[in-house]
C-alpha cells in the first residue's frame, strides 16, 4: 500500500477530529488515496491509488462522507488554518470571493436555479443559464515557484435562488 511523506500525514492528522476514531481510519486512507489518485478524484480512483480495489468491503468507503456525521465547516476552518500555517506566515491575509456556476439540469436537483452566466454573458449580451450557483471563498497567496499569486480554496457554499428559498418558506440570503 502507498503511503505519504510524514509531513503530509501531519497535517492530515489535522483533520482527525472532523471523524469519530473508527471513520478517521477509513477517512484517513480516503484523502491519502485522494492526493495520489491520477484523474478524477473519486472514492473509486482513490482507493484503486491505495491499492484497495480488490478489498471486498470496498463499498464501505462510500458511507465515511456520505454518513459519517462531519461538519464541512469545520473541516474548512481546520483547511484555512492549515493554508494560512504553510503560506501565509506572518504577511497580510488577502481573501478572494469568487461566484460559480454549476450547470445542472436533473428534476430532483431542488436548489436548481436560473442565474446569470458569466462566462457565455458580455457587456452587451445577457446570457442566463440553469444550474447550481456556489460561491467560494479562497486565499490569495504568492506561491514561491510559481513566481504568481494563487487562490487556494477553504470553502464551497451553495447559494440557492430566492424561488428556491421562497418554496421552503425560508429567508432569501443575498450573495452579497
């Protein structure tokens, strides 16, 4: 089995209290396959880069994020800390917020909504488009070797429409 530097598993370790100590083992081998998966990154590629594709209760790595109790806002302050420890250091914190489009057209998606598309719109030309709006928060940081800044991602939020919101008799949450 394949198995990371000691440095990359520190920092793994970060995330150990996100999971009960059962799920962590299972969780643990699941973003170590993530990091050395080539392609797609599924639970199916990550465990084949962990050479546990073969195990016959490979169905059971499906459940660690989609049942295991696990709070993806903490899991993103546990990422921002982390970011923040390796790049950042003692310069100024430079947040970048960005809105995305995700294009879906299944009829079970609720959070479904008509938006405007950035990419297919100009100043001239209003393009809308359906799908899922997220909005992601990220750190802009000077990576040394890439002679650029970055934006590293610490977290995904969706952002349904005011039909959306209105439907499930809830308060409509501007992006702004």
């Amino acid at each position: 089995m394949r198995t990371l530097p000691p440095k990359m598993l520190q920092v793994l370790a970060s995330f150990a209290p996100l999971f009960s100590k059962r799920v962590w083992q299972h969780a643990q081998l699941l973003l170590v396959g993530a990091i050395l998966a080539p392609g797609r990154r599924t639970v199916g590629s990550a465990l084949r880069a962990m050479g546990l594709d073969r195990f016959e209760r490979f169905h059971r790595y499906h459940r660690v994020l989609s049942r295991a109790r696990w709070s993806s806002l903490e899991a993103s302050r546990i990422l921002l800390g982390v970011l923040l420890e390796a790049f950042v250091g003692e310069g100024p914190l430079i947040l970048g917020i960005d809105e995305t489009l995700e294009r879906r057209y299944a009829k079970k998606i609720s959070a479904r909504g008509v938006y405007r598309d950035p990419v297919r719109s100009t100043h001239e030309t209003f393009v809308k488009s359906s799908g899922l709006r997220w909005v992601c928060a990220m750190v802009l940081v000077e990576i040394p070797w890439a002679s650029r800044v970055w934006a590293l991602p610490f977290l995904s939020a969706l952002a349904p429409s005011e039909r959306y919101a209105a439907e499930r008799g809830r308060r409509h949450k501007k992006i702004t």
